[in-house]
C-alpha cells in the first residue's frame, strides 16, 4: 500500500515538471518522422499480466517487426531525435503513465516481451511475483545493454545466454529486499547514471 502511494505521487511529480518538455519533444518527433508520439509495446507483467507499455516514439514505423531488440546507437531504424531521446534514457518517460494505470511501478524488475519470458526458468519466474519497474539494479548494470548487443555477432543469442540471466538474477536481488528506502537509493543511483551519461 505504502509503496503503490508512492508510485503515484512520484509519478505525477515526475509528469507534471516534465509535462511542458514532453510537449516539445511530441512536436519533434511528430515533424521529423512519420507515426504516432508513443511507441506501445506488449509487455508482460505481475503474475503474467499483459500490459500495453508507453515509450516516447524513437523507431520507424513498424520498426519492431525486424527484430524486438535494438543493436547499438546506430541502428538504422532510430530516428534522428530518436538517438537523443534514448541516449539520455527520455523514451523512457511516458512509462511514468503505466505507474499511474497500476500496471508497474516506479522500481521493479523490467519487464520482458512474452517471446523472452517464455524461456524462464522456475527460478527466473519468480520475477513476475511484483509490478515490473521503470528502474532497477539490472538497469543500472546494464546501462548501456544497446552498446554491448551492438558489438556482438549474434546480439539475440547473446542477450538470451548472457545479458538476460545477468538480469534476472539482480532483480531477484531486488525482490528479496523490496523497500520505499531501497526504491530511493535505486531512483538515486539512476539519475546519476542518467545525468553523468
């Protein structure tokens, strides 16, 4: 309860000092490339839940169809504002209204398309026990995942045999101490991340 009324007042903080920014960002997103502001993809969450997540459009239209993972900073399919907009992790912002829809949470473990979730283990499935989150100990880690699937010669082999289980087993670090205060240190430690690039 304590950590659900801390998401949606966070939450609507974060929308309301962002608001005027994310209504520039809209207008050049809409004028350099051809589609919609938001980017909706199929994630899944608690308990297998399905939701709908939020991103600040930063592909090509129908972009996902070549592939759900995005190999480097140079993928072609990013657009121009698109490569400033993941650069500094602002895509990500629109993910702030699935806090509010209930669907995730400020912290938590990110959440996976089903095509990956499929391939949990027991173990790894005890993940989708909590709201999936906009930040984590994985993230921090994996700051710059784009970069390292971008230098390998098989990026889905290597994110399904390597980055994911890495993942997985950090937010099971998360889950088995889930505190506001630890929630805190994490949202900290991301807006350094961000922040320092």
């Amino acid at each position: 309860m304590i950590k659900r009324l801390f998401d949606i007042l966070f939450s609507l903080v974060v929308l309301i000092i962002f608001l005027p920014f994310g209504v520039v960002i809209s207008l050049l997103i809409l004028s350099t490339s051809r589609g919609g502001v938001f980017y909706r993809q199929v994630r899944v969450g608690k308990e297998g839940k399905l939701f709908k997540l939020f991103k600040f459009r930063t592909m090509r239209t129908n972009a996902d169809k070549t592939g759900k993972l995005t190999i480097g900073m140079k993928d072609p399919r990013i657009t121009t504002i698109g490569y400033f907009l993941r650069k500094y992790k602002i895509d990500e912002f629109p993910q702030f209204i699935n806090v509010l829809l209930g669907d995730m949470s400020v912290v938590g473990p990110r959440p996976e398309v089903k095509e990956y979730t499929n391939l949990y283990t027991e173990n790894q499935r005890k993940v989708l026990a909590v709201k999936p989150g906009i930040t984590d100990y994985a993230s921090l880690e994996y700051f710059d995942e784009n970069r390292l699937l971008g230098e390998s010669e098989n990026p889905k082999k290597t994110y399904i045999e390597e980055i994911m289980p890495a993942k997985l087993e950090l937010n099971q670090k998360y889950i088995s101490k889930p505190t506001i205060r630890n929630d805190l240190k994490i949202i900290w430690l991301t807006v350094k991340k961000v922040v320092g690039g």
